[in-house]
C-alpha cells in the first residue's frame, strides 16, 4: 500500500491557529517599528529630549486592526487551499472534479482506487476533501468520508500517481433488543420498531428455507431482534449487524444466532446458510495471480494490494455465484473493467471484476451457483481472467482459504462456546420483553 501522510482536520485547525498567532506577531512588530520611523520627529529624539517633550502616549490602537487583517488574510490562505464538497443526489465524481478544473488528476486517484472501489458508489452524507498545494494548482491529496468509522485518504505518490490508504475507526458497538408484534406484514412491523430495510430483507433471506413470512406469520405473532451498531464517539456510523433473532408464532419458535465465524445457527447448532461455493466457475483454471495485501502491480510495477484472486480463463467462460444474496452493484470501472458485487447476508461480500457481458441487475436476487456473468479482459488487464474477492465484515480475506459457511452445524469443538453466546443472547431477549416470557411459559 502507497500512502503519504496527511494532517487530520483537528491537526490542521491547530496548524492554521499557530501560523495566524506568528502572522500576527510579525504584524505587531513591523507595525511598532513602522510608527517608530514614520512618527513626527519628536517621537524620534533620544530618550533624555523625549522624556520632557511627549505630551501625548503612542496608543497601540493601529495594532489590532493589523493584527485582525493578517488573520483574515492567513485563513482566507489556508482555506484556498482545502475545499470540501458535500456528495449530494446526482454527485459524480466526473462532475465534480469538472467543477473543481482537475479532471485530468481524477484517473490517477481512479488507478489507486482499483483494489478499493470506494470511489464507484458516493452517496449523501459523505464528502470528499481536496487538499491544494500553495498556489492551489496542484491537488496534493483528496479525502473520502464514507462513515465515521471509515476514511480513504488518496495522496500524492509522485507527479502521475497516488496512493490510498484507509483509516478505520473501530468505534464501540452497542447492543440493543428490538421488540415487535406481528400488524399486517412482518415487513412493516420490522420497520416500525426501528429495523433497517437491509436488516430486514437479512432476516427474511435467513428463514427463507423454514418459514413463508407471508403465509405463515399472523397477527399477534411477535419477534425479537438482538441488534448491534458501530459509534464513533456519540455518531452512529451507519454499520450494524444482527446477531440474534427469535420469532414466536403460536406454537412455533424459529431461532437465529450469528457465531464467531460469521454464520447464523439455530438454538440446536443447525446452519441456516447454505453451504458457499469455494469457487465463483464450474472448472479448473489456473491461478495467475493469488491474493497478495503487498503485491507489485504487473503494470505500473508499484506494490498495491491485491485484495483478491485471478483465475486465467479464455473470455466468455461462465462466472458462478459462490452463494446465495443480493446483486448491489453492477459498475463499469475504467481499471477494474465491468464489475458486480453480491451481498451475502450481512457478513459476507463477493466481487467479480474484468467481466465481458453481466447477467444479472442491481437488485436481483441470485442463488448459489447460479450463472451472473461471462468472463472478459475490460478495464486495466493483462489477458482474459477473472478476478474473484471475498469480504468478510467489511475486509478483503483471502477466498482460497478464508473460513466460509461449509459445515451443516457448528463443529463440536466450539459448542460449548456457542451454547453460551446463545444464553447470553435469549438473556437479553428475555430480560427486555416480560411478554415474550410468558409467551414461551404458555406454549
């Protein structure tokens, strides 16, 4: 990874705060000295004449004015420099380094972002900062904010290229219990006590194979939501994960936990993921290049990381979703080529880069193994191949060795640990909603 290092905000408003005080000093000197020669002569007799003479002080009123102008002129110099833009709907990255003149400057950060794709999806909220050289001709670093547990600072590496690296703030998590009676459709009643559309659709996606939502829950049923979310400080980053679910319906109890490695089990231990695939296609092709976080760019032969697998395969060849989810981009990147990314509950990510043709739509449900696009040589390539990346919690992992949902339970060596994250979890359950109590009492 290529990174320079940047001054934060805070370090910068101190830096800005100690270069206006020394401005400010410079003025009070060259204002005194400038009074002391342009004064009338008396003011410029030695000291014995002056002594008898002076019938008026020398006031230092001149002196503030100088001073607040020299502020003025300092922030309206530092601030020339930084320009901040807040994304808006509609905001693009073409457009907005369009607005900024520096187009030409937006592939060599594009080229940095490669193994990131950070920068293919801006949305409202978050803002980019453009930081200038003294002249404000030249662009020095540029600042992604995605969250507030989530920074990509892209800095200049040397006069065509830039650098990235990314600042992850881990925050705390605080657990909270969400509990809910079945009005209408499960849907509505997870969103109106609080439940995300994405967390919702997750917990639909987790049950699919052992309860029909629509036909099965009836009013009065009710569930229960274990729910954790990211803050940094007192602001909420926008990540959260659900680790616990329990949904009565008359006699009927449906259970959920998420374990240490990033599956859902039942209260018994059961998987309630299907098994993922290992590999994204049907045959075997040769590895061109392995996943490598210190890997030397075979093109621009600097060290990037290379936060994914390379399978070298003739164009055209069927690329298979590894599991079962939910197809969140479908891009068209200048380096990465065409692109799409599937969301796999809420722990899992997959990406597909260099595609010749996609198959399948933003948005669409897809199935383990089942065909989403064709492979190609688009974008930044060296020859036909696929590139195939596994996120897990939001981190590149290697998709050859990582620990994905194989296994039907959990294995016997863990099970005591998990049979105590499951009492811990119905604790929280139990201890926050008396009538989901007296419900399971009455079953």
């Amino acid at each position: 990874m290529n990174a320079s290092w940047i001054l934060s905000p805070q370090e910068r408003k101190a830096l800005r705060r100690k270069r206006m005080l020394r401005v400010g000093l410079v003025a009070v000197v060259l204002v005194g000295l400038l009074s002391y020669f342009v004064s009338t002569p008396r003011y410029r007799q030695p000291l014995s004449a002056s002594i008898e003479t002076v019938s008026e002080p020398v006031t230092a009123e001149p002196l503030e004015p100088a001073l607040k102008l020299a502020e003025e002129v300092t922030e309206e110099e530092v601030e020339d420099r930084v320009v901040v833009h807040a994304i808006t709907n509609g905001d693009t990255l073409s457009t907005i380094f369009d607005q900024l003149g520096i187009h030409s400057v937006m592939y060599q950060i594009l080229a940095a972002d490669e193994s990131l794709l950070a920068l293919d999806v801006l949305r409202p909220g978050q803002h980019l900062t453009f930081t200038f050289d003294e002249d404000g001709s030249r662009l020095l670093s540029m600042e992604l904010f995605i969250d507030p547990g989530k920074q990509v600072l892209y800095s200049r590496f040397d006069n065509d290229s830039f650098g990235y690296e990314e600042i992850i703030h881990p925050g705390q998590w605080q657990q909270q219990l969400l509990d809910g009676e079945i009005n209408g459709s499960f849907y509505l009643s997870a969103i109106g006590v609080g439940l995300s559309e994405m967390e919702t659709a997750n917990i639909t996606n987790l049950f699919r194979d052992h309860l029909n939502f629509t036909r099965d829950m009836r009013p009065g049923d009710r569930f229960q939501v274990v729910r954790s979310r990211q803050f940094v400080g007192e602001e909420f980053t926008g990540q959260s994960r659900v680790e616990g679910v329990r949904i009565l319906r008359r006699q009927r109890e449906h259970t959920a936990f998420l374990f240490e490695d990033g599956s859902y089990y039942d209260d018994k231990g059961e998987s309630l993921a299907r098994a993922f695939r290992r590999y994204p296609i049907s045959a075997q092709y040769r590895i061109s290049s392995a996943f490598n976080p210190a890997r030397k760019h075979p093109i621009t032969g600097r060290v990037t990381p290379h936060n994914g697998v390379d399978f070298a395969m003739p164009t055209g060849t069927s690329i298979l979703s590894t599991g079962d989810g939910v197809v969140t981009r479908v891009m068209s990147h200048p380096y990465a080529g065409k692109y799409v990314e599937i969301q796999h509950g809420s722990q899992y990510l997959t990406r597909y880069l260099h595609l010749h043709r996609i198959l399948v739509k933003r948005g669409q449900t897809v199935k383990r193994g089942e065909r989403i696009a064709l492979s190609g040589n688009t974008g930044r390539s060296t020859g036909p191949h696929l590139h195939f990346e596994l996120h897990v919690r939001g981190r590149p992992v290697n998709p050859i060795t990582a620990n994905i949902p194989m296994a039907a339970s959990v294995p016997k060596d863990k099970r005591n640990d998990f049979n105590q994250l499951v009492e811990q979890l119905v604790a929280v359950m139990e201890n926050g909603s008396h009538k989901i109590a007296a419900l399971e009492t009455n079953r």
